[in-house]
C-alpha cells in the first residue's frame, strides 16, 4: 500500500504550490533590494523566513490531515469572530488585490510585448487566469504551476548562475548581522519569504491530490520542507543578482516598475537573453500569485460561505459550487475598474490594515488548534515544542510587522 502511495506523489507537491503563489512581485523586489543595499549580508534572514513559513504551512496541513477538517472549520469553531474576521477581509482584499496581481503581471508582459497599453495586459492576465480556474479543474491548475514554478527557477537561479563570479570582491558580505537602522526591513524579508492568505489553502490541495490522513503526515513534512527550501533558493538567487552588480553602485530599485529596469540592466551587463529570461522569471512569479490567489482563496471562501450557513456540502466539491465560481468572478472583474479609476484611498487603508493582521492571525489561530485537546484529543498528535516555538516566533514576528504597517498606513 505505501508503495502505491508513493507513487501517487505528485511531481511538484502542493506545498510549492503554495509557497510559489506566495512569492510575488513584492518579495522579488525586497530580495533585490536588500543585494543592492547590504551585499550578501541579509542571507540569514531569508533563511529564517523559510523556516519559519515551513511550521505555518507544516502546521494548516498537520490540522487538516490529523482532523479531516479544514482550516476554515477549524476558526468557525474558535467563534463567529474568527469567521467573521475572514469573510470581511476575503472580500476587502480580493477586490484591491485582484487589481494589484493582474497589474504586476502587466509590468513584465508590457516589457516583453510592448504592443500594447499596461492595462490591456492586465485585463489579459485576469481574464486568463479566470479560464484556467473557474471550471474548478485541479489538474489543469496544478500542470500549469508547475510549468511556471519551472520557468521562475530556470530564468532567476540560471541568471543568478551566471553571475557568480562577480561575488568574489563582496563575499566578506556574506557574513550574518544586522546593520543599524535595518530591524525593520530585516524582519520585512524574513516575513515576506513565501507567505501569503494561500498557506490556509494548502489543505484544500492536499485533498485535491487524495492526501487525507494520518499516513500522509511524513509526505506533508517533507512537502513543506522541499517547498521552502526551494524557496530559499529562489529567494536567494535574487538577492545574488542585486548583489552582484548593484552593490555599491547607489543603484536604486523602487517598486515593480524597477524590476523592469533591472531586467535592462540584466541585458546591457550579461546579455539580452538574459533579460528576457528575467523578464519570464518576474511574469511567472507573478502569474503564479494570480493562478495560486485565483483557485485557493476561491476555496475558502467558499468553504467559508457553507459552513456559515451550515450547508451539507461535500468538502472535496468546494471547486463546482456557485460560491466558488463567485469569488473567482470578484476576483477577476470588478477589480478592473482600479485599471480605470484608481484605487480609493479608504479602501486601500482597510485593505492595508486586515491584510496586515492576516498572517499573524493564522498563526496565532494555529498555536490555538494545533495544541487543543478538543481538537486534537491525543497527545502525540498535539505540537511539540519546537513547532510551539517557530509558530510563537512568527506571532512576534508578524505583529510587529502589523503594527509597522499599520503605523505606515494612517500616517
């Protein structure tokens, strides 16, 4: 029997599904950055990142294979305000986020085509990453991933490959500290490695993949690892890239838009191939997000929707029903009109505001769960203390990055 489970694995698991959704445009411009700034310095951080994002994601599908229940019953049954909490900020966030996904999938595509208007592009990836989930086909998703997680590690580990040898003169960087005035933006990119609202996902694609049980424990583990330490590499490739020849050249790289100026850099430094094969590795990364955000958040909310309203309905058929076909439709069309019109300040503040409050929220609601004797009735299946300590750390962590951000937000 395990040797026919063994060969069921899939050859991407959905661990790097949802650590590849995680890694946007955003945590390929902090990785840049911190190159461009601090040399090899921040290595450390990214690391811890990946450690820290393995116990979260280690911890939803730990919950799920060891309850058959899914995250989201899980917070239901710690009270309506966990529920609550979510229903409102799925909503929030979907709306502005699903502007900002298809926009950054624009900026690389407006570079490599441009024959067309940004927002044309960014219609283009919404209306195409509507296609590939609103049937609700998990096969089809998880191929296509899998094709793009392929392209981000060839295009960025391959450009980070070539650029090696230009390493030799800053390796004294390499050394871990914390240079003056970078708490902050240290605790930014250990927070920024691979997290996002999709690692509550992560059960609803195990079970898509027929892994529901205690037996799958050690797959799930080893899932988590691989997923996060591929991760690390990927993350550390573009921290290479910065470092190796931005650093200390009072280069400046600002936003998405300066991902695209790197990529010129790339062309005029090494080769023009090169900067297109950036250019795919910024697309991938990117519409990754999309199709990750796309079919996973779909999920939960629809999973959010049934439980609220006590509907019998057939965990694993999340994917065909109307409330998930929803969400992937909010997601996709009225976020166009921010193509148009701009994003409302008032809006952008709340969504700033629950975003920044979601990722210790699952943490803190899986230290709760994960430890509960009503949940979890036998001992052995509660944490141990290791696990007790990265979820603790990413509770701090996390907080501290909320109140920052939330600070940022109303100043």
């Amino acid at each position: 029997m395990a040797n026919q489970q063994k060969k069921k694995w899939p050859a991407v698991g959905p661990g790097l599904i949802v650590a590849a959704t995680g890694v946007g445009a955003g945590d390929l411009v902090a990785a840049l950055v911190a190159g461009t700034n601090f040399g090899l310095v921040f290595l450390w951080a990214i690391i811890i990142g990946a450690i820290l994002k393995f116990a979260l994601n280690e911890g939803v599908g730990r919950y799920h294979l060891l309850t058959g229940k899914t995250i989201l019953e899980g917070w239901h049954s710690m009270g309506l305000w966990a529920t609550s909490y979510f229903g409102v900020y799925s909503v929030i966030w979907g709306f502005v986020y699903g502007a900002a996904a298809t926009s950054s999938c624009a900026l690389a595509l407006s570079a490599l085509f441009p024959v067309l208007p940004l927002w044309v592009w960014a219609v283009i990836s919404g209306l195409l990453g509507f296609l590939l989930t609103w049937m609700g086909q998990y096969k089809l998703f998880e191929k296509v991933m899998n094709l793009l997680i392929l392209l981000m590690f060839i295009s960025v580990v391959g450009s980070a490959v070539i650029v090696l040898p230009e390493l030799s003169d800053i390796m004294d960087t390499a050394v871990p500290a914390l240079p003056k005035g970078s708490l902050l933006y240290a605790l930014g990119l250990i927070g920024g490695v691979g997290g996002s609202i999709t690692m509550a996902s992560y059960g609803y694609w195990l079970q898509e993949n027929n892994w529901k049980d205690r037996s799958y424990l050690r797959y799930v583990r080893f899932d988590s690892m691989i997923a996060y330490i591929t991760t690390a590499v990927f993350t550390i490739s573009l921290l290479i890239l910065g470092a190796a020849l931005l650093y200390g050249t009072n280069t400046n790289i600002n936003g998405e838009q300066g991902l695209v100026s790197f990529a010129t850099i790339l062309g005029n430094e090494l080769s023009p191939t090169v900067r297109i094969l950036f250019l795919i590795g910024f697309w991938s990364a990117s519409f990754t997000s999309v199709l990750g955000v796309w079919n996973g958040v779909s999920y939960l909310f629809a999973d959010f929707v049934y439980t609220v309203k006590k509907h019998d309905v057939n965990k694993e058929q999340l994917s065909k029903t109307k409330a998930y076909k929803f969400f992937v439709f909010w997601l996709t069309f009225p976020p166009m009109l921010l193509h148009f019109i701009g994003k409302p300040v008032s809006l952008i503040i709340l969504y700033g505001a629950l975003g920044a409050l979601f990722m210790p929220f699952l943490a803190l609601t899986l230290i709760y769960l994960l430890n509960s004797k009503k949940h979890l009735p036998h001992k052995e299946d509660r944490n141990k203390w290791f696990f007790n300590v990265l979820l603790s750390l990413n509770i701090v962590l996390f907080f501290i990055l909320s109140i920052n951000e939330l600070v940022n937000l109303f100043r």
